[in-house]
C-alpha cells in the first residue's frame, strides 16, 4: 500500500480551506429543469435594491437538465432572481437565508408552479408572486373589456371592478407585511407592481408601510444594502406616490368641488381650481365623437366673445391616443385649457363627474359652485350673460 505523503495532504487541507466551496456556509441554488425542448440558458443574478448582478450562467440540454450555482457565504437574507430563457423568457425570485441549499423544480410547461426547497423565506417570495399574477391576470381581462366597452357607463363600472382588484390587491400584501416584518419578503411585497407604471402601494397612507418595513431592516441589519436604499427612499416615497395621477385626479379641492389636475399638451398639470374666480365651463369631449367637435365650433365662438370678460374653459379629453387628441386641438386651433390622462382604461376624471355620455358638461360660477349641467348653444350663452 503506497503511504499519502504528509505534505500533500497539508496542502490539500489549505486549498480546502481557501476555497469557499468546501465552506459548509456556502449557500447553493440547484435543481432540475423538466421538458426542456433544446437549449435553455439559466442564470442567476444577484438582486440588489438598486440594481442587479448576473453571477453566472449555464446551459441546459434534454440530457442535462440538472444544475447548481454556488452564490456565496451569505451575511444577511439575500434575493436572487433565476432568469430562464428558452423560446421566452420567465424569472423566478428566491430569497435564501445564509448558509441555505436551495433545490428546485421548475417544470417549463409552468414556469409558476415550481417546486422550492430548502428555503422558507424562498416559498413565501412564491406565494407573494403567485398572488401578484393571479391580479394581473384579471387586470389583463378587465383591461380587454375596457378597451372594447362603447358606453362610458360601461366603461365606469369595469373601471370600478379594475379598482375593486387593486384593492384586494392591497389588502393582502398589506397583511403580508404586517404578519412579516421580519422578514426581507416585505420588502417585495412593498415594491411590487400592477402593470407597468402602478405600484401596489401608491398612496399617501402608504408610506407608514415602509417605514415600518425600513425601521425593521435598520434594526437587524444596518448596514445593509436594502436597510440604506430604503432609507434613502422613504425621503422621496411621497414623489412616488403622488406620481401616480389617479392621486391627483380624486384629492378634493377646498370647496365641494372634486378637483382634477391633469396634464396639458406639453406636459404641464393644470388644476381646475386654479381657475377660480372665473366662471368655467368644465367640458368633457373626444376627438372621435362629431358632435363634440361640432360642439367646439360654437366654443370658439363663445370664447372670444366673452374670455376677456372671465370666461375660461376646462376642457377634459377622454381620448386615449394622444395623436387623435393633439390633431384635434391643433385643428380648432382650441384656445382654453385642455388636458387629458390619454388612458386606455378610461377617464377617471369623466367617472368622478358622473359623466354617462358626450359632449358633456358643468357650468360653475366666481363662487366655484356648479350652476348648470349640460347647458348648450343659446342656453349656455344666456347664462354666461347672467354670471358674468
């Protein structure tokens, strides 16, 4: 029997303990990829607050399905997204404790329903985004009815259900939280998004959410990544949340009055309040509606007649094609104050007014109070004579 030389195993036993793969702190992802048709490739990135770090990635075959990243001696919970792309792309997130082997299986024919092991905190991130997916799955279908709806009556109500989701929606992330403080999964449950430009938690009561999730962060881990990017990002939550424009379109004015505050064509927001003192002629039109655009004609008439006498018109567009909208104004040419939200989901504005059917309008005196609905032609006319 041949004798392993002392000085080799020395040796051996010092590579060992340089190298971090014979650590039994390292923390592992691997798993089994089932149906794969011909080649995908898996990667795995490092989910920072602010920014990601792809680690790695490996190619995956029919005959070699299985793999194994090895991410580190973690110090703190740690996300890492899987981003797998075949004929589409799909990403998973996990969340794994220090020293955690994770095991997976992720079966391509969905995605969704993986398999996790190993990871407590990981299964919670799957059961925040499989609830997340389930509302932009009916968001999605809501958005369809929406878009194809052809009274404004219709599209009020589809708008209501669309509302009542994100309210749902709400509840249960919020829930989550509070039942989760501890734990980095708040986090996610704090940023994530329905649709592309909507957060979860948009709104100004929200921001008690995150400092409550930050306060935690601090106090386990203060010198974290996320534990500094939320401080950092708590200063600025109430620009975030007063991004969203639905926020300004429902704040109240000081009168009874809901205000609306939208943007104009070159991107300026104009309140209607900002037009007290004059007598306002609130009107609701579409470029794609004739009578709207008969109905502006007579406007312009009215308006330069009696705008240097205080008169103003406030005039809400419905459309959602900003095109259509400009080549209307630009074709006038309209001389007031027109603003739109260009959504496709409809007009939030127009809901707030109860507003059923078009050309529409509110006729609102010095007083800023509503003084006639509806009011057209020599109708309106007569009244403006009375108010101003």
């Amino acid at each position: 029997m041949v004798k392993k030389s002392p000085i080799i195993s020395v040796i051996a036993l010092i590579a060992c303990f340089l190298a971090s793969s014979c650590s039994t702190n390292q923390s592992t992802i691997s798993g089994t990829i089932d149906n794969i048709d011909s080649l995908v490739h898996l990667t795995v990135l490092h989910q920072g607050f602010a920014k990601n770090e792809e680690l790695k990635t490996v190619k995956l075959t029919p005959k070699k399905s299985t793999f194994k990243f090895k991410v580190g001696e973690l110090t703190e919970p740690t996300f890492f997204q899987l981003r797998i792309s075949e004929k589409r792309t799909s990403y998973l997130m996990l969340l794994l404790d220090p020293s955690e082997k994770v095991e997976l299986n992720i079966d391509l024919k969905n995605v969704s329903d993986y398999v996790v092991s190993g990871s407590p905190e990981s299964g919670r991130v799957k059961q925040l985004a499989n609830r997340l997916s389930k509302t932009a799955t009916s968001l999605d279908s809501l958005t369809r009815l929406i878009n194809s709806s052809s009274t404004v009556n219709e599209k009020r109500m589809l708008n209501q259900r669309y509302e009542s989701i994100i309210d749902k929606q709400r509840d249960y992330s919020a829930q989550f939280i509070w039942d989760s403080l501890m734990s980095r999964a708040s986090v996610m449950a704090l940023y994530q998004k329905v649709g592309s430009d909507r957060f979860v938690f948009d709104r100004a009561e929200d921001i008690q959410l995150f400092k409550a999730v930050a306060t935690s962060l601090i106090a386990q881990y203060p010198e974290s990544d996320y534990a500094k990017g939320m401080a950092r990002d708590i200063k600025n939550q109430e620009k975030i949340i007063k991004s969203y424009e639905l926020q300004e379109i429902v704040k109240n004015a000081e009168s009874t009055l809901p205000e609306i505050a939208l943007p104009n064509p070159v991107g300026d927001t104009i309140k209607l309040s900002s037009l007290k003192g004059k007598v306002i002629l609130l009107d609701f039109w579409a470029s794609f509606n004739q009578d709207n655009l008969l109905e502006n004609r007579a406007l312009i008439e009215l308006y330069r007649k009696y705008n240097r006498q205080g008169f103003e018109i406030y005039q809400v567009s419905v459309d959602s094609n900003r095109e259509a909208w400009m080549a209307a104004i630009e074709s006038g040419p309209l001389p007031w104050v027109n603003v739109s939200e260009l959504n496709p989901n409809g007009s939030f504005a127009a809901t707030l007014y109860n507003v059923s059917s078009l050309p529409a309008n509110y006729l609102i005196n010095r007083n800023y109070d509503i003084v006639a609905k509806n009011i057209f032609g020599k109708d309106l006319e007569k009244k403006l004579k009375e108010l101003l």
